[in-house]
C-alpha cells in the first residue's frame, strides 16, 4: 500500500528472474530508503537459509507513475522474489497485502501508517493483510479484515509452502511504546479562581470555538489550556479512526488502548517550523501538529513568540478543517479541524496589566509584540478572553471536569439534534448563511451595529453569532436571546488583541 495522506492506493509487487549476470534492480519510482530494500531484502532471504537466485532479478513496482517511499515494502519485494524463483507458492502469496520492513538477520520490523494502510486495504476489497508482529493490535482495529502477523520472513516463507526455511533471530522486533495523545492526571479542579476563564473554556467546548487568553505570567493560561481535553466528549466511532490513522502515519500511535477516544492535545514549542505544524518533509508530505491535534486541540503558549509565517499558515486549516501540502510529488491532503487555543502576554515582560507600573515595555515594544498575531488570524479566533492575576491567598478550588463535562456535553447534544439535518455537528461549523436566517432578528441587532461601527468584520460578526448559539445551547434555550449576543460580543472582545 502506497499512502498519499491518508489515502491509500494499492501497489502491485511484480519480480522477474532473467537469464542475465547476477544484478537486482527495483523499478516503479521508489524514494532512496525504498531503493536500498536490495541490499535488506537480499541479507534477510539469505538470513532465513532460503536461495537466492543467481541471475538478474527485476522487481517493478505497479502504477509505476505513483511514488513510493518507506521501508514498508520491503516483506511485499521478498515475497515476490521468492514466488518468481518457485521458492513459495505464487498464488497464496498474490492473495495478500504485504507490510514490513526487513531486518538484515530475517526479523520483520514494525512501521508507520499500518492503521490507514490496513483500512485502504479494506476498502480495495483485499482478504488478508500480512503485518509485522509489532503492528499486529494496530493493525486489528481495522474490522472485516484477516490480519496475520508474522515476526520474521522465514515464518511467512514457510506460511507460503516453502520447505526449507529457518529463521536465525525468533523474538518479534516491537514497535517503540508511545504516550496516548492528549494529557493525562490533570483535572480543571486544579485551577483557583478564573470564573471568566473558565467559563470562556466552557464555551468554547461546549461550541467548538478557538480561543485566545491573554494575561501575565503565572496567572494560568497554560492549566487552562491542558485542562480542555478533560471538558471534551470523548471521539466519536468517524473521528477516532481518523485521528488514531493520522498518529498511527506521524509514528506516535500506542495501539495496545484500541483507537484514540480522548481528543488529542498537541503543544509545540515556539521555535517550531512551519513544517511542524502543518506538516511537511521531501517527496510526499508527512503530517504536522495541526493535523495530529485533529477532532482535539492545538495549543500554542506564548504565540507571539511564533514566527509570523508559522501563525499564517494556520489560516487555512482554521477555515477549512484541513491541510492541502503541495510538494513536487503531487499534493497530500490532511484532516486538520481542531480548536486552536492560544496564550500571550499583554507585552515582552508580561507585566503590562492593571496599572501597568511594572511593566518596563516601551509602548511602541508593545504594540510590536501584539501585531505579532495578525487580524486575519485573529479574526479566526472566537473567543478572546482576559486571564487576570489569581486574587486571594487561598481562592476556593473550581468545578470538576466531570461537572463541566456533562454540561458541555448537553450543549453538544441539543446542538447536533438542531444541525443533523444540515450535516454539522457543532456552532463552530455552521456556515454565516445559515445562522443569520435562524437567529432571530432582534436578538442580532447589537451584532449588525458594530459591524456598522466597523468594529467586527463580517466573518467576526458570523463568529460571534456562532458563539451566541453555543451560550443558548449551554443555557437551555431554542434561540440566542440579546443578552446571549451581548455575551458573545464581551468574549469577543476582550483578548490581547484589545
């Protein structure tokens, strides 16, 4: 299987034995790594005591217009050598999809992209998939599909007829042990005080909706931030296969806990590049941050510490819910619709809040500071809230996610019941034609007057009327109410970008 994203095509493997000198030649556009099978291919053969034919071998690798890359073909190319030389029986062996990559002693190595690779076999109409034993619990999430996993080429040569066959190394190569995406042990209990953070949060949980929060330095920005997915409902069965596909391609997937159902949480630094987060590499693209964070968030601390190319090309992903990466190759195309949850400081020092006394920023430093996060990009965000200092020596602790969970959830319910006939499922997706039809007209006034006022755009005031919904929706009514709206213009307004 051939992956371009998350689409899989599927690659016949042929071998032709020609009466020539010795020589092994793959053809069918292979990357470099896939190109050095020869040399794995021939030392894992000769490993397992199998006959290496001494003549000229061919290996195409068909559509030969389509890339390949990886060392995911390596199992497919031994195979087909071995069937070309008599060595196992062709026709079992024609009947399979083949995964893995060879070690050098016979062992068969465990590799990226088996989930969406075994799914793309699926939908082909293929029986049986052969994997490598590290992949094996991967690659059985995938329903109605035999999946045999095999520890080395030997075992499979003999699976296959071959009479003759012993494999020097028995213990299966697993796959690394990865950490489950999203943070763990963390409650928003932890969190004193910051009513009107939390309840922003709840919000836009409840709705969808990115965030921005603003404030100094300790005031808990970032506990916020790491406390979302704790609020979130759990994936549902369409999101969980994509997003445990996407880590399962990026090599971050634990698969022994089934398919991911907690939303994923991604965190990159800010010296990151615009690769990392929204993907990138030679040849094909390989998925970034924006797209391992999908149907989760992505949480940038600090973001006007992020160069101003990174943040730009968050705006397509944002608009769109994916990532469209051209590359000389062709073009990749990723799911990438998550929450964007951002942090900042008010200035360069962070000490630019209440009376500002403490802050030794020159007002043209912060103003610099602030443009870092352009308005388009802001105007993107829904929510744009005001983190202040933690009043009090020993504020009373919050509510339990559990407590905000169940709301958020009731929220989401009534909302999916009133958009299932349009094929959304919360506010932050509802098209701006839509909602002005529904949203009654008085309720939209104040909206229509600061866009009059120039002070919201027209796709501010679509935002803003999203995020009224999502207010009525946690309040229990049918409808946004003015004062649903006037919540929604006060979220909206009081960010760093204020």
């Amino acid at each position: 299987m051939a992956l371009a994203g998350l689409a899989g095509h599927l690659v016949d493997v042929e071998a032709h034995i020609g009466s020539a000198l010795p020589a092994f030649a793959i053809v069918g556009l292979p990357d470099a790594s896939l190109s050095e099978a020869r040399d794995r291919v021939r030392a894992a053969i000769a490993s397992s005591s199998l006959a290496w034919p001494p003549r000229r071998i061919t290996v195409n690798l068909s559509p030969a217009s389509l890339p390949k890359r990886g060392a995911s073909t390596d199992l497919a190319i031994a195979i087909a050598v071995l069937a070309a030389a008599a060595t196992i029986d062709p026709d079992r062996a024609a009947r399979a999809v083949h995964l893995g990559e060879l070690g050098l002693d016979g062992r068969v190595r465990p590799v990226a992209g088996v989930l969406p690779a075994v799914a793309a076999a699926a939908r082909h109409g293929v029986a049986t998939v052969v994997v490598p034993a590290g992949n094996a619990e991967e690659a059985r999430l995938v329903p109605n599909i035999d999946v045999l996993p095999v520890a080395t080429l030997a075992e499979l040569a003999v699976h296959y007829g071959a009479r003759e066959a012993v494999a020097i190394a028995t213990d299966a190569v697993r796959a690394p042990a990865q950490d489950r995406a999203g943070p763990s042990s963390v409650d928003l209990s932890d969190v004193r005080g910051q009513e009107e953070a939390r309840w922003a949060l709840e919000v836009a949980a409840a709705g969808g909706h990115h965030v921005l929060m603003s404030g100094p330095p300790g005031a808990g920005k970032t506990m916020l931030a790491r406390r979302l997915p704790t609020v979130l409902p759990p994936l549902d069965d369409e999101d969980a296969i994509v997003a445990t596909s996407v880590h399962s391609l990026a090599g971050t997937l634990d698969a022994s806990g089934g398919l991911l159902r907690t939303p994923p949480f991604e965190d990159p630094h800010h010296s990151a590049s615009a690769a990392a987060i929204v993907g990138g590499g030679t040849g094909l693209a390989r998925p970034g941050a924006v797209s391992r964070a999908h149907a989760g968030v992505l949480f940038l601390d600090e973001a006007p510490e992020f160069p101003a190319r990174v943040l730009q090309t968050l705006r397509q992903p944002l608009e769109h819910g994916e990532i469209v990466l051209y590359r000389a190759h062709g073009a990749t195309r990723y799911p990438a619709r998550f929450q964007l949850v951002m942090a900042a400081n008010p200035c360069p020092c962070g000490n630019f809040y209440g009376t500002g006394e403490r802050c030794v920023c020159k007002p043209i430093d912060r103003r610099r500071y602030l443009a870092r996060l352009s308005g388009p990009l802001l105007d993107r965000v829904d929510l744009q809230v005001t983190v202040g200092p933690v009043a009090g020596a020993s504020p009373e602790a919050g509510e339990a996610s559990a407590a905000v969970a169940a709301r958020v959830a009731q929220a989401r319910e009534r909302a999916g019941a009133r958009l299932a006939a349009q094929g959304w499922r919360t506010n932050a997706h509802v098209s701006g034609r839509w909602l002005r039809r529904q949203t009654p007209g008085e309720s939209a006034e104040a909206v229509w007057r600061a866009l009059d006022r120039g002070t919201l755009t027209a796709r501010g005031a679509d935002r803003a009327l999203r995020v009224a919904w999502t207010i009525a929706d946690l309040a229990g009514r049918d409808a946004p109410s003015p004062d649903h709206v006037a919540q929604a213009l006060t979220l909206r307004s009081r960010g760093g970008a204020s």
